[in-house]
C-alpha cells in the first residue's frame, strides 16, 4: 500500500486523503494532525501497528483491503 500510495498522482493522492484521514481518526479514537499527503501513509503505518500490537485490530485487514482498491 505504501508504495502505492507513493505512485499515486499527486491530485489522486489528494482525493483520497480525506478517506485516510477517516481512518486514521478511527484508528487513534481522536483527530490526527494533518501533516499533508507526504506523511499520512507514515501516520498510517504507525498506527496501524499500535491497534495490532494493543489488539485491537478486528475488522481493520477489510479497511486495509478497501483502501488499497480505492488507491487503485
């Protein structure tokens, strides 16, 4: 995904950036700071490893799978 992500155009990237930061927000249960389509895929990463780590991961390979399609 990350490489995908980094592949996009810069004005797809931006289209679904709004779709990432859902996720984000559900992932961290509050408002992540928006640090632009270049650092979201990290703060993505980061917490995806903290929701598996605390556990906490049911349902988020869908989201992963449903995000991957859309950056399609």
């Amino acid at each position: 995904m990350v490489q995908r992500w980094q592949q996009l155009p810069l004005d797809h990237a931006l289209q679904r950036v709004p779709q990432m930061r859902a996720l984000l927000h559900d992932l961290a249960g509050r408002d992540v700071p928006y640090l632009g389509p270049a650092v979201v895929m990290d703060q993505l990463t980061v917490l995806v490893y903290d929701t598996c780590e605390a556990g906490m991961d049911h349902g988020l390979p869908d989201r992963l799978r449903e995000l991957l399609r859309a950056l399609s």
